[in-house]
C-alpha cells in the first residue's frame, strides 16, 4: 500500500536497465537502459477487463512523455 501511496503522488518510477539473457558480459546480449517515467494519472486498484476476463491490477499509469 506505501508503494502505490508513493507511485500515485509522485507519478513517477525509473524502469531498472534490462538484460535479455542476463548476462552483462556476453557482448551479444541485448541490452537496454533503464529510464525514468512520468505519468500524467495513476489509478489504483480499479477493474479493467483484458481478454475478456475482468481483472483488478494494483495500479494503471497514463504515461504523457519519457526521457
């Protein structure tokens, strides 16, 4: 509950860096960084249907921009 107390005032979260085989040392792996995100709304706990099944997710961000 702290968390999504946290996430809907900041409307904020940084992703972490991804690796795809997660292994940093192998120079074919695929890499991404990590990036901060900011959303425009945070809605908590609200029912959504996905795939016709209708579930209740912790949280749904809105995203206006990333950098």
């Amino acid at each position: 509950m702290l968390a999504k107390s946290i996430l809907q005032k900041t409307k904020s979260l940084t992703s972490p860096d991804y690796y795809f085989d997660y292994d940093p040392n192998n120079e074919y792996s695929f890499y991404k960084k990590g990036q901060d995100l900011i959303f425009e709304e945070i809605i908590l706990e609200e029912q959504i249907e996905v795939a016709g099944e209708k579930i209740i997710p912790d949280a749904i961000g809105i995203i206006i921009k990333e950098f």
